[in-house]
C-alpha cells in the first residue's frame, strides 16, 4: 500500500467550533460547512464530518422546530434518563444515557461532494447533537478529499 494520494487527490483538513447549551441542543452546521467545503476548492470528492467526544453526535436532519423538539423527545423514549446505567454507577455523573444515546446516532457522517457542493437534499442540514447534561465546547473535524 502506498502513501501518497492518488495524482490530482487533495486533503483538506479543518474544523467548526461550538458551544452549546447542554442535553437537547441541536446546532445547524450546514451554512459553515458549505463555506469550508466551497474554500477547499474541491470540485468532486467527499467530506467527513466527525465530531471529538464521547457524549455528542452528528446526522443530518430538517432543521425546523418541530423536529428540533421531536429528535430529543425520540431519544428519550429509546435510551430513557431514568433508567440504571453501569456507568453511572462507576463514574456518579449521572450521564451515562448520553453516552448511549451518542453511540446510537455515532460521531461522524460522510457527504459525497459533487461540482464543489454538498448534495444535500433541499430539506436536509447537517447537526451536531448534544447529549451531555451540560453545556460544552464541541469540534466538529472535517477531511474534505477529492480533486
């Protein structure tokens, strides 16, 4: 296996920081994504999106109020907070739901790039979820690779 990129393979590399509010909170990305992605100059490739930490996530959703309510409250009946977690039990931080809840969405998404755009669907964004009970400092990381 070589190192080196195929001819004419760029990798671009950067990152979006956030705050957010804690357990719940739901942050559109897709407007600075674009932008990094339209930045990268790469016309057709791929761009993954992973986002550092154990108790936070990353998808694409419609970006509007009521799935903005509608998400969380779905994660709630699937992975519920009042429920006994080992983890809880060993570490006393009471957030062992969102270590869970973060698992089951997972840190990263890949988006096919196209003519230097995100093919993103007319309704889709793309979001970072936070699942810990409180607020934090999030990185979202972004390898963009293509030509």
């Amino acid at each position: 296996m070589s190192d080196t990129n195929p001819p004419n393979m760029k990798v671009v590399s950067d990152t979006i920081k956030m705050h957010t509010e804690g357990e719940g909170d739901m942050i559109d990305m897709t407007s600075q994504l674009s932008d990094i992605v339209k930045e990268s100059k790469i016309k057709n490739g791929t761009v993954t999106i992973f986002v550092s930490g154990s108790t936070a996530a990353v998808t694409t959703i419609e970006f509007e109020s009521g799935l903005i309510h509608d998400f969380p409250a779905m994660l709630s009946r699937i992975v519920p907070k009042n429920i006994e977690y080992e983890h809880d039990n060993t570490w006393h931080d009471g957030n062992g739901h969102s270590h869970v809840r973060s698992s089951l969405i997972g840190p990263s998404i890949t988006i096919p790039i196209i003519h230097g755009k995100l093919t993103l669907g007319t309704w889709q964004q793309v979001v970072l979820l936070e699942m810990d009970t409180r607020s934090r400092n999030r990185t979202a990381i972004l390898q963009i690779m293509g030509q």
